[in-house]
C-alpha cells in the first residue's frame, strides 16, 4: 500500500532529524572508542538494516542509534545509549508519541539496567512542553527541534516544508519529489542548516550522554544484614569484602546481601541477594 504524501514527508523529515544527529554521535563513539549502530547493513544481525533489541520478555524493539562498549561489526556490544528520534506534525499526537516511545525504550532500560544505558529522545515537530516533561521525568535525555525551525533549514534549499491538516494532498506530494530529487550535497545543506539553528540543544543534549558515559562509581555500600553496612571505595573492593565474609559467624540468621552502587553523576544501582554468589555475580557485571 502506497504512503500518502503527508506520511512520506514526515518519514523525510525524521530522516533528515537522524542525518543531523549522525556527526555529533560519531564524534562521541569516537571519543569514547564506542560502536555507533545505526540503519545499514550488520554482520551481526545477519546483515538486516534494523536497529532492533529485545526486552526480558521478548519484545522486539526498533531504534535509530545505539552506543555500544565492545561492538563491532559482527559482535554485538553491550548497550551504553539507546536514542530514538520520532516526528510529530501535532500537538494532539504528542503525548500518545511520548507515550509509544517510553513503551519502546523504558523495557530495554531495565532489560539492560547492569549497564545502565543512556536513555536518549530526539523530537521534531510540534510537542507540547507536557509531553516533553514527561519524557523527563522518565529519565531521559530530550532534544527538540520545533517544526518552525525545521521549516526554516528546508527553505535553505528551495522547499516550503509548512503543511497543515487543509494542506492538499498534491501540494505536499510536490514537497516530496523536490526533496527526493534533491543532490545529496542539498540534503546535507538542511542537516547543517538544523544543527546551527540548535548548535546550543544540540551541545546540551551530547553533555548529557557524555555525563552518562563517563561517570565513575564515588561509592559502593554492602549490608550483609545480621551486621552494619560496609563502604568501600570500588567495585573490586566490595567484591573482595564479600568474598571474605564469613556468614556463618555473623549470625544464625543470615538473610541475604543488600548492594548499592553510587555514580558520581547521581546515579544509583541497588541489588539485593541471597547468595554470596549472586552477589559477585551482580558487581562482576559492573566491573
């Protein structure tokens, strides 16, 4: 079945919203010798174009960009930053699409939580300033491209991008073949044209996943709980107190393992096990 015309100029858009991206997230895998997934071809997914992971019950969910500790080509990593970009015309679809997002992206957070994730959405279109708070409050890290500016970078090239729902469906289908006649040098013109327009969100939006990469643990605490709690200093500290402590002496009772792992960027971790095993299992993880 064909795409009306509406529906294929808002796929171009969202495309042109994940082209803007592409530059400042390479520069950021780079940096921290991390593997950017995106739409293409992967060894390692049988060389299907999908960004797909899946959630502890086996949910299927699609993304645009992945950061991975340890990807490659045809080894898939371990997850540092899902990032889905979504498109909206408007403000009555804004808070449904907030919601779709949160649905896709929260059950991969807790699927993958030993490694924490960054938690990313980027938004263009119209979104109302609830919708976005939302997001938020979830956790995640939100940039918004207004559809005002997103009008502006396609006028750099010769297109009227403005629509609305009395548009004619032949007047928003001629938006389409210009933009799909465009060189590919035009079309890159209207990414660029997008990140000067939101070069300060854009900046505040990479600070945030940066935060989140590099952020280092300030504490570790383990209450083996017939006795007080124990901070240490590092995850190799705390598996070492673990694996000398002797449960039997401390008390008949011995229940289990209580761990909370502290980030210097406000983060928390908490595990609660009832096997030394588990225990060192869970920090092994982080480590």
């Amino acid at each position: 079945m064909a795409l009306s015309p509406t529906h294929r100029f808002g796929q171009i858009i969202g495309e042109v919203l994940q082209e803007s991206l592409r530059g400042s997230l390479a520069a950021v895998a780079k940096k921290h010798k991390l593997y950017l997934d995106s739409k293409c071809e992967r060894a390692c997914r049988d060389g299907k174009h999908k960004v797909s992971w899946v959630d502890v019950k086996g949910n299927t969910h699609d993304l645009d960009y992945v950061l991975e500790k340890a990807g490659t080509d045809t080894v898939l990593g371990k997850p540092k930053a899902f990032i889905e970009i979504a498109y909206r015309r408007y403000t009555k679809h804004s808070r449904n699409k907030a919601q779709e997002i949160q649905g896709a992206i929260i059950p991969l957070a807790e699927a993958y939580k030993d490694d924490h994730p960054f938690l990313g959405v980027v938004v263009g279109g119209v979104f109302t300033e609830p919708s976005l708070a939302q997001l938020r409050s979830h956790g995640f890290g939100v940039l918004y491209f207004p559809f005002e500016t997103i009008v502006a970078a396609f006028k750099t090239v010769g297109i009227n991008a403005h629509f609305d729902e009395d548009s004619a469906d032949a007047d928003v289908q001629r938006k389409v073949d210009a933009y799909e006649k465009l060189p590919q040098a035009d079309r890159d013109k209207i990414a660029r044209e997008l990140l000067k327009l939101h070069k300060v969100d854009i900046g505040h939006f990479v600070h945030e996943l940066e935060v989140s990469l590099t952020r280092t643990i300030s504490a570790v605490f383990v209450l083996a709980l017939h006795g007080a709690h124990h901070e240490l200093k590092t995850i190799k500290d705390a598996m070492e107190f673990i694996e000398k402590y002797d449960e039997p002496s401390g008390a008949a009772d011995f229940v289990r393992y209580e761990v909370n792992v502290r980030y210097s960027n406000g983060d928390e971790l908490r595990g609660t096990f009832a096997s030394k095993v588990e225990a060192l299992k869970f920090l092994n993880g982080l480590e």
